[in-house]
C-alpha cells in the first residue's frame, strides 16, 4: 500500500490541491474548484498537471441556466501518451492508444444549443496502433462561431496512406436537429498499400485504391457521392486486376418523433466495374453491374460475368422488410441467364478440374406474399472433366405455389450408363415429396476422373446399380419407398472382388431388408432386418472367411418404428432383448487385409455376449480374448495377450482387462458404473453425474521393455510403474495414486541423437488432477524441467497446465549441424485447444555445412536449384491441429557460421504463432561478419536477412547484399526474392555486363578470356588444386579470409604483347593495394612486377 501527500487548502468555498504526487508519470501540480459564487450558479475549476510524460493544463467555468449549463472551457496537453488517460477517463483499460503531441482547446456555449457555440480546437496525435484503427499520425483544426462549424482539416498518415476531411456544418438550436441543418463534407485518400490499412481486421487485401467523396445536407436532404478505384487487388485465394465503384445516394431526414419507416425517402445508384478476377482456380474477365434502390425497392439491374464469349447475367428485385427479422419472407424476383459456348474458359487453363463444353441455363423465380412460383433450365452436351464425358445434361424444373415440380433431371454418360431423378418438393411445412432415382453404371471406373478430382486417387471399378422410390414427409419420420442396390465385380482402392446386395423397403409401419450382403474376394458378410411392431430384428448374421464361418449371431431389440421422428419413445424400457453373438477365431490381420486396409495389429479373436431381459433390466455379458496380439507397426514386439469381461446386470457395468506380455508385468484395469439404458438413451451420451469406480495398475517393470517400439533406442536403463484410483462422476472426477518413472540412461543406435541421462518422473493423482511433482533430467548435459498439473473437470476433457524449462538442451546433432536451446514455454487450456506461448533462445549452436550464398555453380556445373517443393509446415492431427502458439524464437548468442565456403554467424528474432494445422512464422534472420569463398575470390556480406511472412512462412524474403574482388575488378552482389524463387544482380568496377560478372565470379576470367583452351585449362587446375588441398590438408576445418591460395591467381596460356607468345602467368596479391605478378615465357624466361592499385569513384 502507497502513501499519497499534497498540500491543501479551503477557504471562501474554494479548495486548491497542490503537488498531490499519484506515480512517478502522474502528478497533480495545481487543483483548484472554486465554489465561491455557487450562489450566482457559477463553478469554477482550473487543473495544471504532468500526465503520461507530458503536460495538461486546463479550465472550466460552468454557470447553470434554466435547462442546461453554459460553458467556458480550456485544455491544452503537449506530450501527452494517450493510453495513460485511460486511467482518468470513462473508456475501458487499454483503449486509447498513441501520443498527444499537441492539443488546444478553446470553447463557449450552452450545452444544449449547439447555435451558442463558439471556440476552436487543435489536435496533433501520433502513433496510434489499436486493433479497429492504425495510423502514424493525424492532424485536425476545427473553428465554430456564429452558428457555424467549419473543419478546416482532418488528416491521417498511415505511412504511404494518406486521408483527408474538410468541411462545414450550420449549427441548429437542439440537439435533435442534427442531421437537417445544411452541412458540406469532402473526403478523399490515396492507400498505395491496403495491407497495411486493413491492419487486424478479418479480411485482408492487398494492392493500392485512392477514393473521393462528397457528403451534403440542404432543405434536410442528405445527397452522397463516392468514387472508388483500386488496382492489383488481392484478397484470400484471388486477385482483381481493376476495380472502379460509383455510389450516389440521397435521403430526407425526417423530424423527430417521425414514424416513416427506415428507408422511406431513400434512393441510392451504384455501379461497378471489375476486370482481371481470379479466385482460386476460376477466372473471369469483367464483372460489370448496377445497382438501384428506391424506398424499399431494391433492385439488381443488371450484373453480367465475362470470360471470353461466356456471359452469366443476373436481374432481380427485392422488397426491404420494416424489421430485419423477416427478411427471408420479403417478395423478390431473380433471373439467371447463362450462355457457355465454352463453360471450361471459367477455369484456368492448367485447372485439373474444369468442365469445358457448352452448357446454357435460364431460371425466373419470383416470391409474392410468401408463395414462390418460377422454372428452372439447364442442359449441356459434351461436358468433359478430365477424362469423363457426359454426353448429355438436362435439368428442367418448374415451382408452383410453394411446390417443386423436378420434372427430368439427367445425366447420359453413353448407350448404357445414365443417372436419372423425378419428384416433387413442397416447401411449406410438413415439406411433402415424392421422388424417383435411377443409376447405371456398367464400367464404374468411368466415374474415376470425379474420384480424382476430390483428391482420392484410389481405382475404381465394377458394375452399379441403384433404384429408389418414395414419398411422405421430410419433417417428420412419416416415408414409403423402396431400394435396391446391386454392386458387382467392384474395385475400390485395394478392396477388390466386391458385391453388395441390398433389397429394402420401408413405411410408416416398418422396415423389411430380406437382402443384407456386403462380400470381398476372401470375406463376406450377409444379415436380414426386420422392424415390426415394438421390435427390431436382425437374423442370419454370419460372417465368413473363406470357407470358414468366423461369426454368427442373432440380435432382437426394442424398437417402435412408428415413434421414430415423433416425442413418442421410441426404445421402451419394459422391451425385451435379446442377443447371442459369437467370434471363433477371427484373423484380425485377414479382416484388414480383406476390408482393403493396412493391418495395425495381428492376432487372434475370439468374442462372445450374450444380453436377455429388458431395457431397463439387462442382463448382458461380453467376453474378449486376443491371443498372439501383435503390432504391425513395431515387428520386434513380442507378442501380448489381452483379456476382456464386461457384465451389465440391474442397471450396473462392471469391466475388467488385463494385458500380459513377457517383457513387463500385467497392466490390469478394472471399472464400474450404472448403465441406465433409457437414461443414456435421451442423453444421447453417458450423463455428466454418473458415477465411476475404475482402476488402472501396472507393477514395477523395467523401461526396457521401450526398446520394441523403438528399435532406434541401442541402451536403456530405468523402471516404471503406475497406481490409480478414479472415483466420483464422469463430469468431476476423483483421482488418487501416483505414477514413476526412472531413466538412468537412454542411447541411441544413431550417435547424432543426444542421450538422456538421469530423467526422473512423479505423477501424483489427487482429486480431479494429475500434479507434475517430478518430471526432469539432462540431454547430452542440458537439463530440462517439467512443472504443473492437468486436471479433469471433466473426465474425458482434460485441461492442461504445464511449464517446460531447458537449458542449453540438445535439440538437433550431425555432421554439419550443432543445436541447443534454452526454452521456456507454457501449456495452458484444454487438450483438445491448449496454446503454447514462451521463448525459445539458441545457444552454444554452429553449423558446418557448406552454403552456396549466390545462385552460381562451379565451371562445368548447373547453377545450384531452389527446393523443388514447398517444406511441410503444419501439425495436421488432432489434439495438435488446434493448438494455438504465441513463441518467441531468439538467439541467446549467434549461431556460428563454420563451413568450408562460409563463416560468420546469424541471429534471430522470430515469433510462432496461428494454429497447428496453420502455424505463422513472422520476423527477421540476420547475417553477422559473414564471409563465404567463391571459386576464385571471397563475397563480404555487408548485409544478409531472411524475412519471414505469416501468409508464406516456409517462403522467407532473401535480401543479401555483398562485395568481392577479383584480380582488378570490385564485384558487388545483390539476391532477393525469395527462398524458392531467388534471383541476384551483379554490378562491377570497372564495369561489365551481367553475364561477364557471372563468368568473372565462376571462373575468375571473363568469357572472353575463356576463349582460350588454355586458360580454361588453368582456371580448372587452380580449382582442382584449392578442392585438393581443403579435403586432404584442411577437412573440417572452416574456411579463413587470408589464405594464400585466396590470394594465389595462376593463368595458363595468355599471350605476352611483346612477343606474342604463349606464357604463364602467376598473380599474388600482397595487399589491397599492391599486387606481385610474374611470368614465365615458352623460351624460360622470366619477368616480374609490383604493382600498385588505385581505384577511381
């Protein structure tokens, strides 16, 4: 607790309050309310005072009249950060943002007349960065006098963005007059980078748009006009190339207490014009359109889709509704024309998926009083999609007071393979149909192309039949009808040999399915249904395997047909049961294999349950054995047995398992709840309060045990063991018992691997958690920690709690890489959608690996390609999938850079957030004293960065920019762009074209100079030697910036100008500025020289 002091006095009804001291940012210089003239209804109040690191002095004197107050008022601020006036003032905490770089504020007037006013307001704010509103700084002049209000300016920068207001307003007499006095607005921006204006909100665009726009109020009558133009705009998934908008709109206010509707006296006229759209795969080449309102009238006048000789129009009326709430019931025309010569011109030319061919459609609807009538055509020949064609489309529906009158719905795929549908819809309630389906397919992979076009790749094949007839009421479960589907010789992915058989028909009394067959080239499984009365019955199960039966069984419940869709019951509790249904050695392995799925077990089955009474008096027992249980996954499992009893008698469930295996003691769980049926049943899941007793207990074993699931583990040494006891209901369990767990020590087969030594874990049960009490130990000497708790609201929806802290662990060891990281990270929230937030810093870490820092190669080489596909950035399972992560990833110190091309270090300053299956990597890799060996010269990198990009993270900007110099040339780089599309400028002194550059920096000689054999010869052996010498004399060890042969030129085969004779040349650079040359003639002879460098800017 703070103590406050200040120095005050009272005297003559006036207090002053000096030097009252709140923190060290706020301070009261002078307070002062003087009541002296109370009895004249005059209050005065003056204030000087330091706020927010600034100054705000201000005064106030208010005089009350007969119904409201007059005003006299003055505030001026300097230097003042606005978010500490959230401290003072009304607006919730974290509300204003920026600085009050000046403020003056001078007005008079009666509150409530806005005609008395007069005064003048200056305002200068900067940086103000809030979620709704972002911009670098804003200036705003307003003077009011004589009834008028005049703003002189309001200007907001937003970096490259710039907005302008300015306009006058005549001041009525009352408040409730705003709005019909005459007034005068002009707005206008330019926004060259509508990313950065779109700021946080949910729709992001890019590009750059400018606007104008006047606003006037005359004989209270408010006329609006808006100019709109944009170009490259991009938005999520597309791109318009061009866009311009014109809206003009007027409305006559009317006065107050006035009953006319919303939008009485409106009119509004807007049209628009769009070009170069794209989205997705689609495209299309002008959007073009008007829009028109009067009162409640709204109307579509025309919208008309280009692409190519394709035109999509659309025409429509609507009647505005009085209260939003019966929108959907307002009348309304539509009219929908489209004419495809060529639909497939819609997609984009490489699009796998578009349907090209000729397709037209004509649809008129209309809506009065609630009662819709209209008709519908569309029909097409040809349509092709990948490799399908459908040799005729036809669709033509009419709508009559509320009914849909399907009248042929087709599609021809050739002489025997066809779909057909016929029906009516009523679309007021109970929503009455009748309808017919027909399907044939006699070669179903000619439905391959639509498979594939959804992503499945599977094959398909077989022969298709499917015929349905029905009516009744989509409502309610009141239906008639009756199915046949016949499949033969199918193919679905590896399911092969299939057939099906299903013969069915239903009403409002019953079910009767005399035909239930499902069949594979090894299994088959055949049933019949029947639903009569109060029971469902499902007789002549038989599962077989080959030639062997492997299940049978009978099953009759309760189950009142009639009641299905209604409140009635449908499962009567006093129904009888009864269920005999038994597994003799089923192959689990075969029955994945048959079904057309990878096998994730071997084994065993044998299972039998037996269930007799009622509903509400069960007697049931299950009983499951595994013998052989082995795990497809991990081979070197030895194999387990896994043992299974479940009993349900008088509303109570009693199971019990156990799991045995040779390398570690018996886990054995055990559990026991009611098992209301009925109950169950209207919950549509087990209930929040039902009770629990379960158990779960596994001896000490060894950890040893591991090793079968990871084979990569060559040593490991620990013990485990587990104790728990769960009580209480589902929805608050209660935990009790401990687990541990000991690793003395953990080794890889692979040595890159960091080895765990000395992990020791303690999970303590206790009420509704699960408590971290020990959960530690090192990787390769960094040690970690684990702290915090999960716990059970309820029992199938943990939350986590969790806090992880490492130092200097080990994360990632080879050849070319050393990483270790200090971490400290929280877990919070639930299981299914807990977010991880923290830091991560690198630290003692380097990198060995040899870095091609320019896209060149070596002579006789490509030039080094970027990565052929995108790197996988997402965690796709579920829990993981909706996390959330807020992440901090620093460079405790810089990662060292130690290669044979390349030296330096780099550091990081990034942040990881969004969601598991969409992680966002943001912020910026920098390049420090960085130096990297070409084949004949060394780069210095002056400046190196990767930038990364939530929208594109696995894509970082490149921006390198570094010197090198090369016998009497200085060779300047510069790569950009990004990591999988790089590109690179090179500049010299004296100058060259790019392509001399290139040859320069790869060969250390120009094309030119190429032309002869022999120095091509020369510049190969010099590089021969260097590779040599750094594999045999310095492997491993990084490069150095001064070696000799950096500084070592031999040429072969040049021409001496006196002579012109062949010669070697041999260059040796002492320093920056002076260089040793030599040569030796085909005669022997010798010549030396010293030059000396000067370069001119």
């Amino acid at each position: 607790m703070s103590r406050i002091s200040a120095q005050t006095s009272y005297a003559n009804k006036n207090l002053i309050v000096r030097d009252l001291v709140l923190s060290d940012q706020e301070q009261i210089h002078l307070l002062s309310v003087d009541a002296s003239h109370i009895e004249a209804k005059t209050l005065s109040i003056n204030i000087n005072c330091s706020i927010g690191g600034g100054q705000l002095s201000g005064a106030a004197a208010l005089t009350e009249t007969k119904s409201s107050l007059d005003t006299d008022v003055r505030v001026t601020a300097q230097k003042v950060s606005a978010s500490s006036l959230n401290k003072f003032l009304i607006p919730p905490e974290g509300s204003l943002s920026g600085e009050i770089e000046q403020l003056s504020l001078n007005e008079k007037g009666v509150i409530n007349q806005p005609r008395t006013w007069s005064g003048a307001m200056s305002l200068r704010i900067n940086d103000v960065h809030r979620p709704e509103i972002n911009f670098d700084r804003s200036v705003m002049e307003i003077s009011v006098g004589q009834g008028r209000a005049t703003l002189l300016s309001a200007d907001i920068v937003q970096d490259k963005n710039e907005f302008y207001l300015r306009g006058t307003i005549e001041l009525p007499s009352t408040f409730e007059e705003f709005g019909r006095t005459p007034a005068n607005l002009e707005i206008a921006g330019t926004a060259p980078d509508l990313q950065q204006l779109m700021g946080r909100f949910p729709v992001q665009l890019t590009g750059s748009a400018e606007f104008a726009g006047k606003i006037a109020i005359a004989n209270a009558t408010i006329e609006a006009n808006l100019n709109v133009t944009a170009n490259a705009v991009g938005f999520a998934n597309g791109t318009v190339d061009r866009l311009s908008s014109t809206l003009r709109a007027s409305k006559t206010v009317p006065p107050p207490g006035s009953k006319k509707p919303w939008f009485a006296d409106l009119r509004t006229a807007m049209e628009f014009d769009l070009t170069g759209i794209r989205y997705r795969e689609y495209v299309v080449d002008s959007a073009r359109g008007s829009l028109s309102s009067l009162d409640d009238g709204l109307g579509f006048d025309q919208v008309m889709l280009r692409r190519n000789q394709n035109e999509l129009t659309l025409r429509g009326r609507y009647r505005l509704p009085e209260e939003v709430g019966k929108a959907s019931s307002q009348p309304a025309e539509l009219d929908v024309a489209l004419n495809a010569p060529e639909a497939g011109d819609f997609w984009a030319i490489d699009s796998p998926n578009k349907i090209s061919g000729p397709l037209q459609m004509t649809a008129q609807i209309e809506r009065k009083q609630q009662v819709a009538n209209g008709q519908i055509s569309i029909s097409g020949s040809n349509l092709k999609m990948r490799d399908l064609t459908v040799q005729r489309l036809s669709t033509q529906a009419s709508i009559s007071n509320n009914v849909i009158y399907l009248n042929d719905c087709s599609a021809t795929l050739n002489d025997t393979d066809f779909f057909y549908a016929a029906g009516t819809l009523n679309l007021q309630q109970p929503y009455h149909y009748n309808g017919k389906v027909s399907a044939r397919v006699a070669n179903l992979s000619t439905l391959q192309p639509l498979l594939r076009a959804s992503g499945n790749e599977s094959q398909l094949a077989g022969s298709f039949s499917l015929d349905w007839e029905g009516n009744g009421n989509a409502q309610s479960f009141k239906d008639s009808g009756k199915l046949k589907l016949v499949l033969e010789k199918g193919r679905y992915g590896n399911l092969q040999s299939l057939r099906a058989n299903i013969d069915a028909s239903y009403s409002p009394d019953g079910l009767d399915v005399p035909i239930i067959f499902f069949a594979t080239g090894n299994m088959d499984f055949q049933a019949v249904a029947q639903a009569k009365g109060e029971t469902l019955e499902i007789t002549k199960i038989q599962l077989d395997q080959g030639q062997a039966r492997f299940a049978s069984g009978y099953i009759s419940i309760p189950l009142v047909w009639r009641n299905i869709g209604t409140n009635a019951v449908v499962v009567p509790s006093s129904g009888q049961v009864f269920v005999v249904f038994q597994s003799e050695n089923l192959d689990i392995k075969k029955l994945f294999e048959d079904l057309g799925m990878k096998p994730m077990t071997s084994g065993t089955l044998n299972a039998r349950l037996d269930a007799q009474g009622t509903i509400a008096d069960l007697d049931a027992r299950l009983n499951v054995q595994v013998r052989d249980l082995r795990s497809e996954q991990w081979p070197k499992m030895e194999p387990a047995t896994f043992d299974l009893n479940a009993q349900a008698v008088h509303d109570r469930l009693s199971i019990s398992g156990k799991l045995q295996q040779i390398r570690i003691q018996p886990l054995e769980i055990s559990a026991n709840m009611p098992f209301d049926i009925p109950k169950i049943a209207r919950a549509r899941k087990v209930p929040d309060d039902t009770s629990i007793t379960a158990k779960a207990r596994l001896p000490r074993s060894s950890v040893n045990f591991v090793r079968q699931f990871v084979p990569e583990i060559e040593q490991l040494d620990g013990e485990l063991g587990l104790d728990v006891d769960v009580s209480g209901t589902i929805g608050r369990p209660m935990l009790s018992g401990a687990g541990d767990m000991t690793v003395n020590v953990a080794r890889f087969t692979n040595a890159t691997l960091p080895a765990l030594r000395n992990f020791n874990a303690r999970l303590s049960f206790a009420r509704d958690a699960l408590t971290l009490e020990r959960f530690g130990g090192e990787l390769a000497g960094g040690p970690f920690k684990m702290t915090g708790r999960v716990t059970f609201p309820k029992l199938t929806e943990p939350t986590l709690d969790l806090q992880l802290k490492a130092d200097s662990v080990l994360v990632a060891r080879n050849d070319t890489l050393t990483a270790r990281a200090d971490a400290d990270l929280k877990v919070t929230g639930p299981f299914a959608a807990a977010t991880v937030t923290g830091k991560v810093a690198m630290t003692n870490s380097h990198i060995l690996k040899n870095i091609d820092l320019i896209p060149i190669g070596l002579p006789g080489r490509p030039a080094p390609q970027p990565p052929s596909a995108r790197p996988e950035f997402s965690l796709p399972t579920p829990p993981f999938r909706d996390w959330k992560f807020d992440v901090a990833i620093t460079t405790k110190d810089p990662v060292l850079i130690r290669g044979n091309l390349a030296t330096g270090g780099a550091t990081s300053d990034l942040k990881l957030t969004g969601t598991g299956l969409r992680p966002e990597l943001q912020g910026v890799v920098q390049m420090q004293d960085v130096e990297a060996t070409l084949p004949f010269s060394r780069l210095e990198v002056s400046r190196g960065s990767l930038t990364f990009d939530p929208s594109d993270p696995m894509n970082p900007r490149i921006d390198l920019q570094g010197t090198s110099v090369i016998r009497d040339y200085t060779v300047r780089v510069y790569v950009y762009g990004t990591v999988l599309a790089p590109e690179a400028i090179f500049t010299s002194e004296p100058p060259l074209a790019q392509e001399e550059i290139i040859s320069l920096i790869a060969t250390g000689a120009t094309r030119q100079e190429l032309s002869s054999g022999n120095v091509l010869a020369g510049r190969a052996a010099m590089l021969l030697v260097q590779q040599l010498y750094r594999k045999v004399f310095k492997k491993g060890e990084p490069t150095q910036s001064n070696t000799a042969f950096n500084r070592l030129d031999l040429q072969l085969g040049t021409v001496d100008p006196r002579t012109g004779q062949q010669q070697a040349t041999v260059r040796f650079k002492i320093s920056d500025r002076f260089v040793f040359t030599g040569d030796v003639g085909v005669q022997g002879d010798f010549r030396g020289k010293l030059k000396y460098l000067i370069r001119f800017r």
